[in-house]
C-alpha cells in the first residue's frame, strides 16, 4: 500500500513539469497566431510576465526541451521566441534568447544564431542602450544570449561570458543568484526568476547538487560541453563566495579542494581564464578564512621581493637595501608624473593616468612566481596565468580594480600603443637611474656597461633616450667601489 502511494506520488509530480511544458508550448503556438497573440493571455487569463518567467523554470524547461524535439513544436516554439524579442519589452529578450538556446535540430540552431545575431547588435554594444535601460533584466538578456550560444557549443561566447563573471562582481552576483532561482534554492521564488534575492551565502543544496552532477560527469566522460564550463565557474563562484563569508566547514572545504584537483587532473578543458579562477579558488580553500585583506597581504609581497639582477651584481654589500619589485614600481610610476610634460606630444591627464597604470601592474605577478632572470623561461612562463588568478581576485569585496589588472599587463607586454609604449620606456629609464644609485656598486666596469647600455638602447622615446644619455654621462666617469677603496 505503502509502495502504492509512493509511486502514485512520484508519477503525479512528474506528470506536472510535462503537463506544464505542454501548456507552455501550446500558448507559445498561439502567441505566434497573427489572430490570437494580442488576446491569447486576456482570454485565458493568464498573466503575461508570470507565463514568461514560467518559461525559465528548470523543470517545466527541460520537458520544453524534450517536446522540442518534434520539428512541429520547435517550429512553432521558434516563432514565437522571434515574436516575443519583437514585441515585447526589453527585458523579454532574455526569454526570447533563452527559447532559441533549446533548439535542437540543425535547421532550429540555425534559425537561433540568426536571432542571436541581431540579438547581439543591442546586447553587446553599450553605446546602443541608454542609460535607463542598464539594468539588471538588461545584463540578464546579455547573460542569456552568451549561455544560448553556448549551449550552442560557442566556444567564442562561453570564453566571453566566463571572462564577463569573473572580472565583474556585479555579472558574478547576478550569474549565482540567478542559478539559485534557477533551481530553487531561494525560498519562495517557485518557478519565477524575478530577481530579487541577492546570494548571501544561503542554502544553495538543489543548485550544489544539480551542478555537481553535471562536473562529475564530464569528469568520468573526460568530455567538455561549452556549457559544463559554465556550470563549473558558477558552482565554484558559490563556493569562493560562501567561503569569503566563513560558511564553509573544514570538512567542506577540503572536499570542494579536492574536487578541483580532480578537474585540474582530468581531461575537461577548461580554458586559461577558468583554470586561473580554480587555482585562485582551490589556494583559497587551504585556508580557514580568506577574503580581500589576505589578497591585498599576497600582493604586498613584492614589496619585499628583491629585484633579482641586483642580487646578482651583489648589490646586497655592507647591508645595503636593495630594491624591491615594488619599488622598482613606483619608481617607474614617479617617472612618469615628473616627466609627462617634457615628452613630445606631452601627455594628457588621461595618458599619464593609463600608463601609471599599466606600471603598476606589469611586475604584480611576481607577488606569486616570484622575480626571475630574464633568461628563465620557465618563470616567465607561469607570468600569464598568474595575471589571469590575480584578475580573478575581483570577485572578492573591495577589489573589482584587480579586472583591469590582465588587460594593463598585457598593454605593457606587447608596447602596441603609444601609452603601452611608453611605459616600457619608463620602466628601462627607471633601471638606469637605478644604475647610478647603484653605480660605484657594480662588480666591473663592463658589467656597469652592459647594464646600462642594455637598457638605454631599448629606450625608443627620443626625450627619455637623452635622459638616460645624461646618466650615462654621468655614471661613466664615476668609479667603482673597489677603486675608491684602493685609493
């Protein structure tokens, strides 16, 4: 009896997702009837906005899907998605793009990268959208288009979208708190997702579960869809965040690391971006706490890093203080307020500004891997990836500056504008003002030339080049230490 009941019970609440999906792809039918779509939700009395967020709940969605995979109902489903993106408000894109994301014929994603496309010119291009209408349904449509194209198997959309979550706290919170409505981790939001519960590190059980599943399996099938590495960065996003709060136990802890280390060790490809967010992530976890404050103490420490070729050059004699990483830093940096106006164009406010901090973060990785000759590449090797776990470190409270901070190493990496340019100028002048510090400390005569000309050639900046021809005018004719102590 007992069994009975039981199977009654689990067949009644499976027949109510079906039953919905098909009420749900009936009305869409007729949305899309010329005739009926203007009155298809007074006459049932159904209301519009509550049909639509119907269409986001998980259940009922994946028996849309299922029914979508007779071409009459995708047909139909399709139609009404281009109907909805026409006719309705802004902020109904989001259930247009989200219904073209469940095609699953290739005649249907077809159909769907067209919409996606047209979608994609308002979506993407801010100057498009007046300011009244960044809002967080805005965001929500833009979210919806890059997670339909990657269930498309966009990997071009699902590079951009990661990379939009992870350098982006407000993307961040608006990608948790929209999975927690998702699977209904929020308390009463039913099928809705309006939006209005923010994550604050609450129950997260059914999301934990669903998106452990999905990591689980394309660990045991070693195989990546571009989705699951949606899934990944969010399960672990809820994880970096629930863990800033102190919510996580110890056992907790050591078992989301050990999951990390399981992906890491697998063959999912994860891409750079995400592999640099798990790294950030699974370094977090081996601590008990660990917010913004222990990340601004890791990246103070080249502040205290010696700047290698120094120490080659034993510039360490008679407890002198050699300089650091940071240093070196700020010396660049100062370079450049005091000599913006001598350059021809002089520097705008806005240039200084940019190549100040494009300085300021060239050598930050370092605060990691440490300083390194530049015949070691294999050190240098690791410099990218470690920009990419710093980057990632926005997510924590207080540090959304810390997005910027790839994009300016790169700028400086590659000098392929006149800012970037530049600021590998100042930071060549900087080691030769260095130099005549450090002049009367060099080991040789010859090891002073080659420091300083080694840098003074890679100077392309005429005005800068003629300062550092001065200090080398300068520092040529000063002695050695070893001489002054002979004489």
């Amino acid at each position: 009896m007992t069994d009975t009941r039981a199977t009654s019970r689990f067949f009644h609440a499976l027949s109510k997702p079906a039953l919905i999906a098909k009420a749900v792809v009936y009305i869409l039918g007729e949305f899309n009837n010329p005739k009926s779509s203007s009155a298809i939700f007074k006459s049932t009395g159904i209301n519009e906005e509550l049909f639509l967020s119907l269409v986001f709940g998980n259940d009922v969605n994946s028996a849309v899907k299922d029914l979508m995979a007779d071409q009459r109902v995708e047909d139909a489903v399709l139609s009404a998605a281009h109907k909805i993106s026409d006719t309705l408000e802004p902020a109904s894109l989001s259930y247009a793009l989200y219904l073209f994301g469940r095609a699953r014929s290739e005649r249907g994603r077809l159909r769907a990268e067209k919409a996606f496309d047209t979608a994609a010119q308002v979506l993407l291009d801010p100057g498009t959208i007046s300011p009244s209408e960044q809002t967080k349904f805005w965001r929500l449509a833009r979210r919806s288009l890059y997670i339909s194209r990657s269930l498309n198997g966009d990997k071009k959309a699902t590079d951009s979208y990661i990379a939009a979550v992870i350098s982006d706290p407000y993307e961040d919170r608006l990608n948790r708190s929209f999975h927690l409505e998702y699977y209904r981790d929020h308390n009463a939001t039913g099928v809705t997702v309006a939006l209005d519960h923010e994550d604050r590190g609450g129950n997260w059980r059914r999301t934990r579960q669903l998106l452990g599943r999905r990591i689980e399996a394309a660990i045991s099938s070693g195989t990546t869809g571009e989705y699951d590495r949606i899934c990944i960065l969010t399960y672990f996003s809820l994880v970096r965040y629930r863990h800033e709060l102190a919510k996580l136990s110890t056992e907790q802890r050591e078992q989301e690391a050990g999951l990390i280390k399981r992906l890491m060790a697998s063959n999912v490809t994860l891409g750079p971006e995400l592999s640099a967010f798990l790294i950030m992530v699974e370094h977090a976890l081996s601590r008990e706490l660990y917010s913004s404050l222990d990340a601004v103490v890791e990246l103070f420490a080249t502040k205290a890093i010696p700047r290698i070729g120094w120490v080659d050059r034993q510039m360490t004699a008679e407890k002198q203080v050699v300089e650091s990483v940071a240093s070196h830093a700020y010396g660049a940096m100062l370079l450049v307020d005091l000599l913006s106006e001598r350059l021809t164009p002089k520097l705008d406010p806005k240039e200084t500004t940019q190549i100040i901090r494009i300085l300021l973060y060239h050598d930050i990785a370092e605060a990691y891997i440490g300083d390194y000759r530049p015949t070691d590449g294999e050190t240098k090797s690791k410099e990218i990836p470690t920009m990419h776990r710093i980057a990632a470190l926005a997510t924590y409270q207080h540090l959304p500056g810390l997005a910027a901070s790839f994009s300016h190493f790169q700028r400086f990496e590659t000098g392929a504008d006149r800012c970037a340019s530049l600021a590998r100028d100042f930071d060549k002048l900087d080691a030769v003002f260095q130099a005549l510090v450090y002049a009367n400390h060099f080991p040789t005569l010859d090891n002073r030339r080659q420091f300083v000309t080694g840098n003074k050639e890679r100077i392309s900046d005429p005005v800068l080049r003629e300062i550092a021809d001065e200090i080398w005018r300068r520092i040529e004719k000063m002695p050695l230490k070893s001489t002054t102590a002979a004489s």
